[in-house]
C-alpha cells in the first residue's frame, strides 16, 4: 500500500516557537522507517521536512483580527497542494505538523481529490481537546489554529485569495460529516456554534459516560458506512500525563490507550484516507523529565495505530 507523507515544519498559526520541530522529531525517533520497515507501506514524498519560509512574508499584520493571516494562507494553500497531488494518486497521506492551522490545507486537499477519484465527499473524525471552530469574530486568540474548521465547513468565509479565499466549495467539507472526539475546552462561541449546527460531538463526558468503545462506534455511525475519512488528531486530546509537550494542555484527557483506539478503530473501517498529527512541541514542557521524548512517543503510537500497525 501507498503512503504520501507531508512534513510540515509550520508554527504561524499559534504563537509557541517548536510544534515546528515536531515532524522532524517524529521521524528521527523512527516512525517512517518502521512504517516502512514493519508495516511494508511503500512512502512517497517527503523524509525532508517544509519549513516554507518562502511562503512567510516580512510584514503579515492581522487581518479580521488574525495573527499571521498571509503567512497561514498561503502555507495551507501549498499544503492543499501537496495533499492533493497524493490523493489523487490514491495515496493514503499522513502529514505530520506543525500546529493544526495546517489542516485547513490538508482537509482542503484531501476533500478535492476524493471527490475527483471517487466522486465521494469526506467524513472528518477530529480528535482534539479544543473544537477549533473560531470565526475570525468570535475567536479570542486570534490565532488561526483555533479557526480551521470554521474555514473548511464554510462557517468563516472570505474573497481575497490572499486571506483564504483560496478556499473553494470543492475544499469544503458538510457540517454533517464532521464528528468531534475528545472536546473539554471549548469557547462559549464555539458552544453556540456547535449547538446551533447540530455537530455531532462527543466531549469527556460522553467518553467517561459510555466508554470510548461505544463513542468510537456512535461517531462511525454518525458518519455512515463506506464513507471516506480524514482522521485529524490533535495530540493535545491526550490527557498531559501522556502527552505533556504542546502548546494548549488540558487537563482530563484521553489515556494513550484511549487515543491508540481511535485510530486503530479508523483503520479498521478501511475507508481511511488520510491522517494528519498536529500540535506536538518538543520544546515545552521541559521542566518535565522526558516530557518531549514522551510526547514524541505518544505521537508515534498514535500514527502506527491509525496505520494498522498494532491489529492483528
Ligand atoms: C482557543 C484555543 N479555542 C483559541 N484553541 C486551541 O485560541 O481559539 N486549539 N488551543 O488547539
Ligand atoms: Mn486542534
Ligand atoms: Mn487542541
Ligand atoms: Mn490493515
């Protein structure tokens, strides 16, 4: 089987220098040789990680009260790009952030090309403390990172091509086909959001309440059968214990065993179609001993049992 990797060295969609780090930290503690190695996927693309500092112009002021906003746009333009060409193979993409503005690139392409090869729409199963659904309005930070899915379902629109409006209904994914995992801390205009849509979430409490077993089951269902997906995991759905090094930690999170189940119950769909892990940062939390050398690890995991490395 075929994988194409993007490693996106990417952090302008926050303000902590070091999740740019983090591809090339994941692959120097061996995951795409054993990708290679144990699993006998056949990797396309990169070993080298972009940093796409051409992309990053000298002055980027906020824009509808973004940080980065030119920066951000154009690295997920090119990102869209790079994810595309690959699905349009029929590759399975895995592309490691970079924080996770970096999705509204790899959504944007993998969306465009499954409806080119298969004439299907998408599903996306995001996994993440945080829903990231911000409108430029409603976002306090104004950081990009807390915004992609409000861009790629079409709830955060603009014209300038500069400032996403790159962004075409073809790049889009239906609020319907979106289900959230993991959600402990999300923004009363998220909330509203989310509430207002009907967008299929499940938070902490529904995990503590039915076990992830049976949230794992309810979210496929959601989706449907047969449907094509984009699993995007944010390792910050991790409870710290596992996952200690990124930028907006929360308390009272999935167990790495929890985490491990998503994906290996993904993969098992068969429908999987590409994979994003974002917003691990080896440079924080190093008050702690092996916080980033765990937190590496955790992200490792996570990918190898999305790719069906732990099943038998
Ligand atoms: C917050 C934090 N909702 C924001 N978002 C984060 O800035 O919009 N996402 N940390 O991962
Ligand atoms: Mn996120
Ligand atoms: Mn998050
Ligand atoms: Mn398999």
């Amino acid at each position: 089987e075929d994988i194409g990797v993007v490693a996106v060295g990417f952090s302008g969609g926050q303000c902590k220098p070091g999740v740019d780090a983090a591809p090339a930290a994941l692959i120097e503690s061996g995951l795409l040789t054993s990708l290679r190695d144990e699993l006998n996927y056949k990797l396309h693309g990169d070993d080298q990680v972009h940093l796409y500092t051409d992309l990053v112009p000298k002055e980027d002021p906020p824009y509808r009260n973004m940080k980065n906003p030119k920066a951000v746009s154009s690295v997920t333009e090119r990102i869209a790009d790079q994810v595309y060409s690959h699905s349009k193979e029929g590759r399975l993409v895995l592309t490691l952030g970079g924080d996770h503005s970096i999705a509204i690139g790899t959504i944007a392409g993998s969306a465009k090309a499954t409806r080119e090869r298969l004439g299907r729409e998408i599903a996306v199963i995001w996994v993440d403390a945080h829903a990231d659904i911000n409108t430029p309005e409603t976002s306090g930070s104004g950081n990009v990172h807390g915004m992609p899915v409000a861009f790629l379902t079409g709830l955060a629109k603009e014209d300038k091509p500069e400032y996403f409006g790159w962004i075409k209904e073809e790049h889009r994914l239906s609020l319907k086909k979106l289900v959230y995992i993991g959600l402990r801390d999300v923004d009363p205009g998220e909330k509203k959001i989310l509430r207002e849509h009907g967008i299929k979430a499940f938070s902490m409490f529904d995990i503590d309440r039915h076990g992830i077993g049976r949230v794992v089951e309810m979210a496929l269902a959601h989706i449907g059968n047969d449907t094509p997906i984009h699993l995007s995991f944010d390792v910050d759905a991790l409870d710290p214990m596992w996952a200690p090094s990124t930028g907006t930690p929360v308390r009272g999170g999935l167990t790495l065993r929890e985490g491990d189940f998503i994906c290996e119950s993904v993969h098992q769909t068969g429908s999987l179609v590409a994979v994003d892990l974002v917003e691990v940062n080896p440079s924080l939390a190093p008050e702690l001993d092996h916080g980033a050398h765990e937190t590496v690890r955790a992200g490792c995991s996570l990918v190898r049992c999305a790719l069906g490395e732990t099943l038998l």
